[in-house]
C-alpha cells in the first residue's frame, strides 16, 4: 500500500525508515530520499509512529 502518493513511498519503507529510528515524518522523508510535497501522507506516517512507540512501550513490560 502507498502511503505517500506523491513521492512513490509504500508502507514497508515507512515501517523501514521507523525500524532505522527515523522518529519525525521529515525523517522518514529523508530515508526514503525524498521530501513532503502536498504532505497528506503526514498524518499516516505519524500514526505509524505512535503505533511503533506502543509496541515499543509493551515489549519493554
């Protein structure tokens, strides 16, 4: 699945980019060698950064 139609960016290089410590959307922009173009992506990314934390924050109990 795409998350970032504008620059081509899918799901698994997002994940990639989060499991690489990217912690920031712009981090993850970067990663993947690209930069925000219309940004609706943004909201998707973040999600997937709080859902990583949690996962994180469960593991750790």
């Amino acid at each position: 699945m795409y998350v970032c139609n504008c620059n081509g960016i899918r799901e698994r290089e997002v994940r990639s980019a989060i499991a690489a410590g990217a912690g920031r959307p712009a981090q993850i922009f970067k990663a993947c060698g690209s930069a925000a173009q219309c940004a609706r992506c943004v909201c998707d990314m973040r999600k997937m950064l709080d859902e990583e934390r949690e996962a994180l924050r469960y593991a750790a109990e």
